[in-house]
C-alpha cells in the first residue's frame, strides 16, 4: 500500500494501522498538553495490539479520569488488514473520512458514531468493518481543511474536497495529498487558514488477489 501523510502510521504483522486526532475542544495550554498526552496514549495503546474497540475504551477512561467530561478529543481510529482486504475504523466525533472507490469513483463517508473520546464516562462507539479493494482511496483530515474560508467567508466544504479526491483519484497518494493542500491553500489565500491543517492520504496497492 502507499502512504502519503502527516499523521504517525505504524505497520501491523497483517496490515497497518494509523489514526488521526483532531484538537481538543477548547484552546489553550490545556488543550495541547491533552491532545499531547492522547497522541501518547493512542501510541502506546497500538503498540499493545491492534484491537480498536479496546484502545478507543481505554483512551476515554483515561480522558474522562483526568478532565470530568470538561475536555475531549475527537478521534479515528482505523486498521488495515492488507491480507482480507478490509479496513476496521471508529470515528469518534471525527469529520467524515472518505473513502473512494478505484471501481466506481463513487465517494463514501466514513461518519462518527460516538460522541468525542473523554466526555463521558463509558464510550458507546460501533466497530465498522468495510471491504477495500486495489484503487481505493482513503482521505483524513482535519477541520482545517474543510473550514478553511475565502474573502466572501465561503468555507471551502466537503463538497469541494471530495471533487478534489475524484478528480485526482489516478495519482498516487502524496499527489493526491498535495493537490487538497495547494487548492485549500489557494481558496483561503486572502484569510488564511483559521485552525490546524492535516491530511492523510491512503491509496490502497494489494498486488495479487487473495487466495
């Protein structure tokens, strides 16, 4: 597979797995200091094992533990299993990722389906499992991106992102990458962006098919 990314990817004995975190709620010290110690904690989690129920329930025990619900951090959490052709994900109150399909260009939402990880006590969050397949192409980002705005206060959306995924879908995925970056950066260029850019591209490569 190839991998084009601002986020911190880690290879798994039968696939990879890799997650993106957007910024607490709320600014300041704090704030860092908790996204800092997620970004910690989800490393060290992954490293134990690629279970992503088990990691997303720990992390929130953790969060809730130290901030009552008054912090929180929107997470996905995703694994690919390159053997089965299959991506296992939570998105915790994350935007949408999507996802495109090399088949039919058609682009699908990878939506939350559980509040941000650390407001409550227990996190009631469903495991997704999707089949993937040679072409697809996998998109992450953060606010940034699609909140990005213009002089007229335009913000530049998910519709003008996954025109980009479509249009660009053939390249490989740093291109792919490159492309979101130049034309939100050209959308916003008289305001500049209001909040943090990251992007993750995944571009799915399996070679042969299974036996």
């Amino acid at each position: 597979m190839t991998f084009s990314m601002m986020w911190n990817l880690q290879r798994k004995c039968s696939g990879c797995s890799f997650r993106a975190a957007n910024p607490p709620f709320g600014k300041g010290v704090s704030a860092a200091l908790l996204m800092s110690a997620t970004a910690a904690a989800l490393q060290f989690q992954s490293n134990q094992g690629p279970d992503v129920q088990q990691t997303i329930a720990r992390l929130n025990s953790g969060i809730h533990a130290v901030s009552d619900g008054e912090h929180y951090v929107t997470v996905v959490l995703a694994e690919i299993d390159t053997s089965a052709r299959s991506l296992r994900y939570m998105n915790c109150g994350h935007n949408p990722a999507l996802l495109l399909r090399g088949k039919t260009g058609q682009v699908e939402t990878l939506d939350s389906s559980c509040p941000p990880v650390g407001m409550f006590e227990q996190e009631l969050c469903e495991l997704t499992r999707l089949e993937i397949d040679t072409g697809d192409v996998l998109v992450f980002y953060t606010d940034g991106v699609t909140e990005a705005a213009n002089r007229l206060e335009e913000e530049f959306g998910l519709q003008r992102l996954t025109s980009i995924v479509q249009e660009t879908s053939s390249l490989s995925a740093e291109e792919i990458m490159r492309a979101i970056s130049l034309q939100t950066s050209e959308f916003c260029q008289d305001n500049g962006f209001s909040d943090d850019v990251t992007i993750l591209v995944v571009k799915c490569e399996f070679g042969k098919s299974p036996e």
